[in-house]
C-alpha cells in the first residue's frame, strides 16, 4: 500500500487539486469553535483539507506514509504542520489528545483488524467531548462488486488497493462503540459516509 501512494504521488503530485472535500467544509462545523484548538489528520496526503482548518486558527497535526506527500504539503503550507510520516496502522505517533478528528477516504482502504485499530487509537487520541469524522465509500459506488472479491463486501478493483465498501450495519458495527452520533451520506468523487462519533 505505501508503493502504491508513493508511485501515486511521485506521478500525479497534488491529484486532487486544493480545493478541500465537502467532507472536511461539513467537519468544520463540528470542529468551529473556541474549544477546538487542535485537530489530528490521518492519510493528511499533501494538505488540502487542512488548509480550511488552519484558516479557522486551528493547529492540524497530520500522519502520512508517503514521503512525497509530505515534501508536497511543505513546499504548499511550510514547516507549520507536523506531519508524522508512517502508516496509520502504526499509530499513535504521539501521546497528545486531540479536540478533533478528521480521517477522510482512508477506513475503507484498510483490512478488519486494521480498521478496528484505526478506530479505537482516534478514539483514544481524542478529547473528552471532542468530535473525530470519519469518511468511507458505500455499496452504491460504481465499482462495488467489480474486480476481485477478497472477503465480505472488499473487492480489488485496482491492484494492490483493496477497498471495503460499507453500508450503514457495517459503521454502526464499527463505531457503535465510539460514540457514533450521525451517519451523513456525502456525494465526493464518489458516495460515501460521513460518519460523525463524540466522545462522551
């Protein structure tokens, strides 16, 4: 997998142009306020959903497994950020607390045991009543069933890019235990879940 985001952004660079998800405008709201002054974004690529938090004065910390990522994100945005480099499954990379979370188009690309992990180590890293926002690509996406089926509902469509497709018992399996709060169906370059969880 980190071959595969490294090639990614040696070949395409900034693939996704800055303008920033819906996803991260929708996050905001959630994250807008005087209490939240940090947030932690997983898979932070080059930056481009970070910039619309650092715009509200909120300090982002970001883990990326691609060092190119990362060079990217510095030659845009500067030594401001920390950016961890690694893989999200080798979490936390700090023992700070975060008063938000923000992990977009990253859950689905991970296998059971690492997507539980993922999960579990957000919530610990998050804030008493902080808020951690999760984005993952549903059944309804065109490619859902297409390529090769490696287990229940995770098909490789692209190879060596296993993508598990949720549909709404799969996140309530999931983050039930983590607060879940709300489950927002979010149209980005493809149909995904925003999956909202409070820490109570």
């Amino acid at each position: 997998m980190s071959e595969f985001w490294e090639d990614s952004f040696l070949d395409k660079q900034e693939m996704w142009g800055f303008k920033p998800a819906k996803s991260a405008l929708l996050a905001l709201d959630f994250f807008d306020g005087p209490s939240v002054k940090n947030i932690l974004i997983p898979g932070i690529g080059y930056g481009r959903n970070a910039q619309i938090f650092r715009s509200k004065g909120i300090q982002v910390t970001g883990i990326e497994i691609s060092k190119t990522a990362i060079e990217l994100a510095r030659k845009h945005f500067g030594e401001a950020m920390v950016i961890h480099h690694g893989s999200v499954t080798d979490m936390p990379f700090d023992d700070k607390k975060y008063d938000g979370i923000f992990c977009h188009a990253l859950i689905h690309l991970l296998n059971p045991s690492q997507r539980a992990k993922l999960i579990r180590d957000c919530y610990d890293q998050l804030a008493d009543k902080g808020h951690m926002v999760f984005t993952a690509i549903t059944k309804t996406a065109p490619n859902f069933g297409k390529g090769k089926l490696l287990g229940k509902d995770c098909y490789e469509f692209h190879q060596g890019v296993p993508i598990f497709f949720y549909d709404t018992e799969a996140v309530k399996a999931e983050f039930d235990k983590v607060g879940l709060c709300e489950i927002i169906e979010v149209d980005e370059n493809q149909p995904m879940f925003l999956i909202r969880c409070k820490k109570a």
